[in-house]
C-alpha cells in the first residue's frame, strides 16, 4: 500500500497521464497524418487549446499552411510563425471585437478554391466576436457577466450569447461557403455537442423556438432589447454546411480512459464512472467524497465533467474545481486514508493561474492552523486562497487541451 506522498505522486502521474492523451498538438498531428489534407491550405485555431492545435498542423502541413490566424486566452500562446491574437476570457473585451474583425478579413482574402483547416477548442465563444447590429461592448459584457453569475448551465448561456452575434449558430459557415472546411474539435462538454463548443461556429443549432424561449425568459427584462436586430442563423441542412468535414479529436472520454489505463498500471483498483458530473459544485463536492470513503481500499474513483457554481457578484480565486475539492475536504475532515484531486484539463481553474487542488483529510486542518474558516471562503468563492495556505493547490500552466474537469478519488 503506497504512503500518503506515493500515492498523491500518483494522482499528478495519472492527471498527466489523461492530459498527454488529449493534447492538442498531439491529437491534431495524428489526425492530419492519417487523413491528409493537399494543396494549400489555411488554418484558422480558436480556444485555449488555439496555439498547441495549430503546431500539430504545422508539424504535419508545413510549408502547405499559406496562411493562419489564432486566437486564444490571454497566457496561453506559442511563438509560432503566423499571427496569434490574444482576447478576453472568460469575459470577452475589445481585443475579442478586434480579433472578430481580423476573422472576417482573413476569410475574405481565402481563395474559394483553396482548403481551410479550422481548430477549434472550448473558451472560443468570449474569444472572438462580431456584434449584431446596435449592440456595443458593454452590453456583450453586462450580459455575459450576468450569464457567468447565473445558475443556467452551458448551453442555455451559449443560446443567449448566439442571439448577439454574426458568427455564432452556423453564421461562420456561411461566411467561409463555398470553400472546404476540415473543422477539428477539441470538445469540453457533455455528449461532444457541437452547438455547444464555440457557441456552434460552423453548425446549426437544433434548439427548437420553445426551448429558446424558455431561456430568454429566465433573463432580465432589460436584456431582451438587446436581441432584437439578432441576424438569422442556417438551419440543419443549409447549403453552408456541406462542405464543412468536422471531426471531434479529443474529449473528456479519451483522457479518462488515458487515466483508468495508467491507474491501473500503478496497480490501483479502478472505478470509472460513467456519470458526465454537472449538477451544483459544493454538493457535488460532498456526495464524490462520500463515495471515496465508502469504497473499498486500493480503489480509484474517476470522474468527468463541469459542475455548475452561482457565482456571488464579487468572486476570489480559484474555480469550480478548486470549491469542489475544498467542500470535498470537508468531508474527509481528518480521515487519514482518502485523497481527492479536482483538477481542470486546460490548466487554468477560474480567477488565479492554478489548475485546481489536491486534498486529503488535513486540509482543513492546515487552514484552521492559518486562522482560515473553509464555510467563509466557499460563500465568497475564493476557494484558491484557502488551498494556497493549506499547500493543496496543482499548478501545470496552459496544457494545450481543454476536455472539462478530471476528478480522482482515492481510498488507501
């Protein structure tokens, strides 16, 4: 039986182990050698995984790449040999309306004849933006700040933010018709659902006109003035998308099965869990290591997903995986056999550059020894600062990926 420092070697071997199977490099390269794209091409990389998806392609395509654009998360780019912009996330800002612009420029100057390589991970829908009519920067942030405040889960918030947009919902598409797309997707939601990623760039969205109205009425009344000039979107079966080849490379899947495979290496007992996590943060927190303590010894528990957190108006540091795991140490409140790992893919867990946190049953204790109270720091989210003092928080820096969050729960 591994000590409490072997086995939390372990856990990071194994997180790394779930992210060296999704990288975007890696996925994107393997790809492009297995279904070769000829002639000149031009590659347009979007999301946090934007800069390590387009060297893959340099790696594979070389000299055929005419020309290409990135745009990702501020912090997360490469040197690379084209234009790579930086914009607002998870709030879109005026470099997001600035690299818009610079999209719709770089498409017109595309040859209709020629191939366009399209990468595309999660993070891009507050990336990159191009308003309707009448709508200004400050209502594209009031709305998205309330949306990340809200309880409504990813999709309804990627139907509001399509409603504002001339690229969302299958707008892009249009714009890039006639030429041949290769769109190669890095999902980070449930189901790889393709409306969702981006808020559906280069597909349609098969939400029907109840559910949409079922979503604006949750909103603000003054919100709904905003969407009036909302510019018409393709429907499933347009013209646009039959030249449009996507292809999901990586999801939560692949790096959970990278991670069953390297736990059960190191000789771990391994449950895999189906269940995609996406109810509320801190509950969810709790019933996860419940499990871990009612489970059998030498076994792993491995989970995928996105909870949901409301976030109060003012937040701290650290995200849903950071409150996740805090809660979670709650529970295992001096039980001296169990550890727990919530850790985001992409290396980035809300405010703060750390990827999530890694506790046992003394984290509380730490921050009780720092005068710190864990019921204070989760009702204000600022999880991370109580994790950074109790010396629990995993720091990996950008990962090139973004498939959700990975969770793992280990009972010595």
């Amino acid at each position: 039986m591994p000590s409490q420092n072997e086995a939390r070697r372990d856990l990071l071997t194994i997180y790394q182990a779930a992210l060296r199977a999704v990288a975007g490099a890696t996925c994107v390269r393997d790809y492009l050698l297995a279904y070769k794209i000829t002639g000149p091409c031009y590659v347009i990389a979007i999301g946090k995984a934007a800069s390590a998806m387009t060297r893959g392609a340099g790696e594979v395509l070389g000299d055929q790449v005419v020309d290409a654009l990135i745009i990702t998360k501020p912090g997360y780019s490469e040197k690379l040999p084209w234009l790579v912009m930086e914009a607002g996330h998870p709030i879109p800002d005026e470099k997001s309306l600035l690299a818009g612009d610079q999209l719709l420029e770089f498409i017109a100057n595309i040859p209709e004849s020629a191939e366009v390589l399209f990468l595309l991970s999660g993070g891009a829908s507050a990336l990159v933006e191009v308003l309707a009519s009448g709508l200004t920067l400050q209502d594209l942030q009031t709305v998205n700040a309330w949306l990340l405040r809200s309880d409504l889960d990813i999709k309804a918030c990627n139907t509001v933010r399509k409603s504002m947009s001339q690229i969302k919902q299958g707008r892009l598409a249009q714009l890039l018709a006639p030429r041949h797309v290769t769109n190669l997707v890095i999902s980070d939601v449930a189901d790889d659902d393709l409306s969702i990623i981006g808020s559906g760039l280069l597909v349609a969205d098969g939400e029907n006109a109840e559910q949409q109205q079922l979503i604006f009425s949750s909103l603000p009344a003054e919100f709904l003035s905003k969407f009036k000039n909302t510019v018409s979107a393709p429907g499933v079966g347009h013209a646009c998308f039959r030249n449009v080849n996507t292809r999901v490379i990586a999801n939560i899947g692949l790096a959970l099965a990278a991670a069953s495979a390297c736990a059960r290496k190191l000789g771990y007992r391994v449950k895999l869990s189906s269940q995609y996590l996406k109810n509320e943060t801190l509950e969810t927190g709790r019933e996860l290591a419940r499990k871990v303590i009612n489970g059998k010894k030498n076994e792993l528990f491995i989970w995928g997903g996105e909870t949901n957190i409301k976030l109060p108006d003012e937040t701290g540091r650290g995200g849903r995986c950071q409150a996740m795991a805090l809660s979670a140490a709650s529970e295992i409140s001096s039980v001296d056999n169990i550890l727990l790992l919530c850790a985001a893919t992409d290396g980035s867990d809300g405010p703060g550059t750390d990827a999530g946190a890694l506790v046992n049953g003394g984290t509380l204790a730490r921050g009780y020894d720092a005068g710190l109270d864990e019921n204070e720091y989760l009702q204000r989210a600022d999880a991370g600062s109580f994790l950074e003092l109790s010396g629990d928080l995993i720091s990996t820096g950008p990962t090139g990926t973004n498939v959700a969050d990975i969770v793992l729960g280990l009972k010595l």
